[in-house]
C-alpha cells in the first residue's frame, strides 16, 4: 500500500498544473482509502472514465474507501475546498476534520492573533446530550453579568431545536428575523444587496436596576420557510463566505457587546461544531453525572486536547445534580472523572519540553466544582429568568469573568513583541550585601516597615532572607530614600553602624580573643558600650572632649585612625584599652550621657545599627549566648539612664534570638518585630521589579494602572501582575492563581517568605523562556509573558539557592541536609525516627529535639492527616534537597456505572 504522501505526491504529478486544482489523501480507520481530487483534466469524462483513469495511474484497488473525483467548476458548486493537513494544521470545521485531526496524531495551529479592539470573546453553552438546563443556565447567567454592568449579547445556534426566543421573558423589540434568515441571505444572495440587516434580528431584555444590557438573537421565526432555510443552509458555505466574521463586525458596529454567549447545538452534528470550532473563544460543557454524557466527555475532551496552546479552553458544570447524599456522592465521583478526562487542559505543547516536574495537582474543592442541582422552580418553568435563582448560577458567571481577563490578556499581548518586552524585563535578588545593586530599586516597603522605624523597637528578628540586611542597609546606604518611605519618622534621626557590614567591625578573630584575655572575667555589657563611643568616633558622631573629666577617652580613641574600611589592630588595641579599665568604662556611662544631652539639643537621635552578628560572633560558641546577652544588657542600662535619644535597633537571625536565654529578656517584648513578608508585600516586590522594564510599565499603565505600587490593593497588584505571568498556572479553573503558587513555594514551613529569592526565581524564569525564541514548534502562551514551565525551571533555581543559603546557616546539620533526597516531602513518625537515627547514631540530641530544630529552621512541620502526625517538609526544600515527591492524594478509580 502506498503512503499517504507518496499517494498525493503522485496524483498532484499528474492531476494538480495550478493553485487551483488540488489532491487529498487519507486512510479511514478501517484502513480504506479515501481521495479527492479536484482537476480540469476530467473536463468532458463520465464519471466511469476518471474513476478507472485514477486507478491506472497508481495501480491499487480502489472498490473500497470513497472517491470523489471533480473538476474545478464542479468542486467550486458543491463547495468544496481543500484543508490543508500537513504537520500542523487549522482549527477544523467539522466533527470529520476533528476526527481525522485526533486518528493522525495532528495538533492544530494556534489561532489567529486576537485583535485588541475588534474581537469579542464568545462562549458556547455546549452539552452532549439535551435536557441538562443549558438555555435555562445561559439566560441566568446573562443576567448575572449585566447586573455587574456587562453588555451581553446572546445567540441561538440550535437551529434545529430552538428554544431562547421562547424562554425569555420581555425581549423589545422583538426581532422579524433571526440568525437562519441573515445567515441564510449572505450565504447564497447572488448580490451584496441584502433585505436583512443586523438590526432587523435583534432585541433587547429589559430588567429593572440593571447597570448592563442584554441583546438576544433568536434563531428565526419557526415555520416551514424557517425548516427549509435550516435544510438548505450548510457550515462550509458559510465558511467560504466569512459569513461569521460578517456577522461579527455587524454586531460590534451596531452593539459592541462584552461577551457573546451561545446557545449550541447538542450532539455531534455541523451545527455543534460550528459552535465549537468555528464560533467559540471558550466552552462550557454542560452535563449530567450519568453513563451517556461520561461517552460524550470523553470523545470530545479526546478531541479539544488537539487545540493544545491555541487560547481555547474548555470548563465543566454538573447539572440536574439531586441536592440530597446520593446526590452529592455522586458528583464528586463525576468529578474525579473528569479531573482525569480533561488532562488535555493542563497538557499543552510546552509541556512536553521540559523534563523538570513540580506536582501541583490539586483536588478538585468545592470552590472549584460547578454543580448546578436539581431545581422544580427551573424545571416547571415557562420562562427565565427566575429572580430567586440566580446566585444558583452565580459560579458560572464569575467563570466568564474570570476567562474574560485572561481573553484580554491575549488581546493585549497579541500587538507586542513579547521577547522584546521579556529581554527588556531585569530581576534583581534582594542581596543587601551587594555593592553593585542599587537596593533601593529592589527594596519593598511592607507592613513591618512602620514598626521598625518605631524609635522604641529594638530587635529585628526572622530567618536569614526576610531583609533584615535590607533594613539595615536602607538607613545607612538609603538613608534619603527611608526618609521618603517613613513619611518624616526618620526626619530627626542620624543612623550610625554600630557593628556591622557597612564599615570596619571586628570578626571571629576578635571576639574569641576578647573572650579568651579576659578568661571570661569581664562584662560583655562593658565591651559594649565602649565599642559603641569607638563606632560613634569612628563616624565623627561624638561632642568634643573639652571637659577634664573625658580627655583620657579623648587621648585613647585619638590613637586610632578614622579609617572605615577595614578593622585594623589598633582599633582592637583602642576597644581592649577601654573594655580592660572598669574606671573608664564607667566614665563611659557618664559620656554616653553627654552625647544624648547633646543631642536632644540639636532635636535629633542616634540609632545605633547592629547586623551581622551571627557571622562574626561563633556560632553555638561558649560565649555566644553572654557576648550577645551583653549587648542587650548595654540596651537596658541606657534605657535605664534615661538616654532618649540614643536608640538601638539590632538585626538578628530568628533561631538566634529564640535560643538566647538573659534575665528580663522579656523587657523587649513589644519592642521587637519578626519580619514576616505577607502575600502582598512580595507581590508588589514583583511588581516592583516588573515595572524597571520601561515597556512592560507602558503596559501596566495603559491597561492596569497602578498610581502607587506601596498603596495599591492585592486585586491591583494581581491585575498588573497579569501580563507578566497570566492568571492561573494552567488553563484550567483548578490550577491555582499564580500569585498564590509563587508566594507558597517561597514560605517555608515555619511560615517565612524569602524575598530574597523572588528575583532569583524570575530572572531564573525569564532565561529560561528566551529559550523558546528560537524554538519556532514551540507555541508562546497567548495570555503571558513567562509560561508555567519557565516558572517551574525559575523556582528549581531558587529552591538550590534557598537550600544552599540553609547548609551555610547550619553546618551543623548537613549529615541531616545530605540524606533529604532519600525522603519523600511526606514523612510519617516511623520515617523521621529513621532519619534521626542514621544522624544522630550516638543520641547527642533527643528525638523530640531533633524535631524542633527542624521545625525551628522551617524545614518541616506537623500535620495531622487521619489522626495521625505526620511531618510535611516545604515544598521550597522539597526542590532544593531533591526530595521525593509523594502522590499520597489518590484519585478515586473511575467508575464506568455511575447509576
């Protein structure tokens, strides 16, 4: 048997001499053969005479399959024109294109660049069976949306059993004609002259206190004229003629709707699939949980897979459902189903390039189910809509809402060059220590901003990236810029380091050797204190030592050089000097007291800064816990010396401050502040950084304008937020929100978000998604600019980042970090028992410790799942660590007999 192409390539050779004479080619199921050609050299040969002409000119049998042999006139009456299904291929325009399309493994071709202004999206009220409530859900639904002030226009395209014009109450005026007899005049007028205009089959549903229209275009008036037009009238003219783009620039000219809903035909006829292929942007596929509607979901979600990344997308609603447990039971069971039929939605082209895999399933929650439940007051009926009822299909309507911005999205993507916008597009990590960066660009004032320019708050404490570092810096680099964002709380303040990265500060080295001269016989309040009148000479920020009772501290700070760029041994020199004469250290209370005089003077205040205290004070060391305890001590000795207008603020790492046991710890409570990004902080730090891109913020302001990103509400924020990285993770309504998604897999189980890996995660993304520039077959999304799988590949890059962040923290623990990846993030009692004795083999610690040091750094937590505990690792780690996933959430097995 020949192929398929050596078949066509032999017939074209002899039958196809210009463009408009054409060969198709193809093999039923059966594995008959099936040609068409259309050709003027049968000119003038019976029907008998080019069939047993074919069959000398490629030697096959062809008494079997079907033969449809014209010339080009002839082929041009009957309507018949060539589909071109080579590769890739068009959206199909009819069931048999949709077959042939699924039997030969083809994808079709995304559609047409939507226009921003020109196109209106359409959705097709579709069912597979009659009777389910489509038209009742339709017209309900219509209204719905016009009480939230939407222009919608309604069309009835189940020519062979219309029904809108009749279930509707108060259409004025009420229309002569319908859909048949316009389609009808421009399908086969001789002449553009046409009787039958758009205003002519249209009317309107008036409804009191509705801000929003509805226009209704019923099928046509029901007699036997109406029958024969239905009879004679086919898709494929209509298609030859662009009759449906006639119509849609008729309807914009004359109403301009919001939304078009249709009203499709049931089943598997023409008139379905022009709905469906031809017509719709989106479909609603209405069913009841029964045996026959399981047959048609299946054939028909088999067959819109195929759309793949061409904007389609396809939701369900349950119908006629009983309210009672049956009922209920029942649908849930359907919906397990369809979650399983329907994969096509999260199954696209791109997909299947990227071999990274981060399971985000969810079940489908009552939130995300459609369930429209047997109504008597819907099913008795004469009319809609039903005033009581309508919250009844209020899910549906905020469907519409919802798939209606992401249709403007495409429209608003579609007139962009989008790797131009996403090459523009700079992400910068929050990495304070970064010389480089200009942290005010990155730095994202959040609701704990206000308590940390409190004068009053002391300790800033969270994990290591939540900014504390951004903190710090944003005084000392940014002061001007914190001023800003302060609103005049920092108008009077004069921020110095007092230990830390911004200049000279002693390391390791120094503070074991203090506590090593000293064999621990001094105050660490002592070293303190004189190491905050050396910070404050250093920075030039201390009154004259004109009074005999201070020269000798004058004498000894004078021996060391204003220098701030390294710590040097003459600043320890000067720091040994001070701390080692208790004479001097008290005369330093009394000259403390004499720079806060001084500057209550002036109306100002010091802050004195301490970060980096965890990196150069030892960790776990004998002396952590009385070196830093001193300091905190020296903080309440001030407080109690009245010095107002010295102040402090010291940045220090979570499980640090958690650990740190001193007397009266509990004078801070109130005066400390945990840094804890909510979800808005960190979505309007993306945005933040989304906005450097001068084309991407032309977007944004022409489409979603934001006058202050600080101020601006979440739905805002989400809005602007869109064009970047769309509206849910997959097409379907159960993916979860993108905001959402980013946020939680950058919180870690203790419920801390790392802002400092925002950027790495999309400037992770964004590298990734140039990489289907040149990567034609690959189809771009139409309703984003950084596609799902480029923010799976983004997350796996911070995911390392974080985890690497966390070995570095705790060194301590990498014989527990080393044996992650041979756990699933899902661990029972017995499985962490195991891990804690593979790590701990000589019971240094308890088994209760070792959980709640876990549980402490945020690597895991406790869930009860079934009565049981059970420890459930962040999914931020869960990547970095290379965990294994666990598939504990089980489908329930597909039920063939529902009944």
């Amino acid at each position: 048997m020949y192929s398929k192409r050596d078949l066509e390539k032999k017939l074209s050779k002899y039958y196809v001499t210009n463009q408009k004479e054409w060969v198709q080619v193809d093999y039923s199921p059966a594995g008959f053969i099936n040609i068409t050609v259309v050709s003027d050299k049968f000119e003038g040969k019976s029907k008998n005479e080019r069939f047993d002409e074919i069959s000398r000119i490629i030697g096959v049998d062809l008494s079997q399959g079907f033969i449809y042999l014209f010339t080009v006139k002839e082929a041009a009456e009957l309507d018949l024109f060539e589909y071109q299904f080579n590769g890739d291929v068009a959206s199909p325009k009819s069931w048999g294109d949709l077959s042939y399309i699924v039997q030969n493994n083809l994808q079709i071709k995304p559609s047409q660049i939507i226009k921003e202004k020109d196109e209106i999206r359409t959705v097709a009220f579709y069912s597979y069976k009659g009777g389910v409530g489509r038209t009742a859900a339709l017209v309900h639904v219509a209204v719905i949306l016009a009480k939230r002030g939407k222009k919608v226009l309604l069309i009835d395209l189940d020519l062979e059993a219309p029904s809108l014009h009749n279930v509707i109450n108060n259409i004025s005026p009420n229309p002569k004609y319908g859909i048949v007899d316009y389609l009808y005049e421009r399908a086969y007028s001789p002449t553009e002259e046409y009787k039958i205009h758009i205003s002519d089959i249209f009317g309107e549903v008036h409804l009191e206190n509705t801000p929003g229209r509805i226009f209704v275009i019923p099928a046509g008036k029901i007699n036997f004229s109406y029958i024969s037009k239905v009879d004679d009238l086919r898709v494929s003219t209509l298609l030859n003629k662009n009759v449906w783009e006639t119509l849609k620039n008729d309807i914009v000219s004359q109403v301009n709707p919001d939304i078009i809903l249709v009203d499709s035909r049931t089943g598997i006829n023409e008139w379905g699939a022009f709905s469906l292929f031809e017509v719709a942007s989106d479909i609603i596929f209405f069913m009841y949980p029964n045996e026959e509607n399981l047959e048609g979901l299946n054939l028909i979600s088999k067959g819109l897979s195929k759309f793949g990344d061409t904007g389609k997308t396809i939701n369900f609603v349950l119908t006629k459902v009983p309210s009672n447990k049956d009922g209920k039971k029942k649908a849930e069971s359907f919906w397990e189903i369809i979650k399983e039929v329907s994969k096509y939605s999260q199954e696209s082209l791109e997909t299947q390039q990227i071999e990274l895999e981060f399971d985000d399933s969810e079940e489908f929650s009552e939130d995300n189910q459609i369930v429209i439940h047997y109504n008597p007051d819907i099913a008795l009926a004469d009319c809609y809509p039903i005033e009581h009822l309508q919250s009844t299909y209020a899910p549906i309507a905020n469907l519409i809402d919802e798939e209606t911005e992401q249709y403007r999205l495409r429209a608003i993507l579609s007139g962009t060059n989008r790797w131009e916008i996403i090459d523009s597009l700079e992400f910068g990590t929050v990495d304070a220590k970064d010389e480089q960066k200009d942290l005010s660009k990155v730095f994202q004032k959040t609701s704990d901003f206000d308590k940390f320019v409190d004068e009053n708050t002391a300790v800033i404490h969270g994990q290591k990236g939540t900014g504390k570092t951004a903190l710090y810096w944003m005084l000392l680099r940014h002061f001007e810029e914190s001023k800003r964002l302060s609103k005049g709380r920092l108008d009077k303040v004069i921020p110095v380091s007092g230990h830390g990265p911004f200049s000279a500060k002693p390391g390791k080295e120094e503070f074991r050797y203090f506590f090593e001269k000293f064999k621990g016989n001094f105050s660490w309040e002592t070293f303190w204190r004189a190491y905050a009148v050396l910070r404050l000479y250093i920075e030039n920020k201390l009154p004259p030592f004109r009074h005999a009772k201070f020269v000798e501290i004058g004498q000894i700070l004078k021996s060391v050089k204003k220098r701030n760029d390294f710590w040097t041994q003459d600043h320890t020199n000067v720091l040994f000097e001070l701390v080692k004469n208790l004479d001097l250290n008290l005369l330093l209370k009394d000259y403390l007291t004499l720079v806060n005089d001084t500057y209550r003077a002036r109306d100002q205040s010091i802050w004195l800064l301490y970060d980096d205290l965890d990196e150069d004070i030892q960790e776990r060391s004998v002396y952590q816990n009385d070196a830093l305890s001193g300091l905190f001590y020296f903080i309440r000795a001030v407080d109690g010396q009245k010095l107002t207008n010295i102040k402090f603020k010291v940045f220090i790492r979570e499980d640090i401050w958690e650990r740190l046991n001193f007397t009266n710890k509990s004078h801070f409570n109130g005066r400390d502040v945990l840094l804890q990004w909510s979800r808005i902080d960190f979505l309007r730090l993306a945005l933040r950084q989304s906005l450097y891109s001068q084309q991407y913020k032309e977007l944004v302001d022409k489409f979603y304008p934001i006058q202050d990103p600080d101020n601006a509400n979440e739905e805002s924020i989400l809005n602007a937020l869109q064009i970047l990285w769309g509206m849910r993770r997959e097409k379907n309504r159960n993916s979860k929100y993108v905001g959402r998604w980013v946020y939680e897999r950058l919180t870690d189980a203790s419920g801390t978000t790392f802002p400092r890996v925002l950027g790495l995660l999309l400037n992770a993304a964004k590298e990734h998604e140039l990489q289907y520039m040149h990567q034609p077959h690959v189809p771009p999304p139409t309703d984003r600019l950084l596609r799902s799988q480029s923010l799976n590949a983004g997350l796996f890059s911070a995911a390392k980042h974080r985890s690497n962040e966390l070995r570095e923290e705790y060194p301590e623990l990498e014989h527990v970090f080393s044996r992650l990846e041979n756990y699933h993030d899902i661990c029972s009692r017995n499985d962490l028992e195991r891990m804690y004795k593979e790590c701990y083999r000589d019971n240094e610690i308890t088994f209760d410790e070792f959980v709640s040091t876990i549980k402490s750094i945020g690597l895991a937590n406790e869930v009860l799942n079934k009565g049981e505990i059970q420890y459930k690792f962040a999914d931020l780690y869960v990547h970095g660590f290379g965990m294994k996933r666990s598939h504990g959430r089980k489908l329930v097995e597909k039920q063939r007999h529902l009944c």
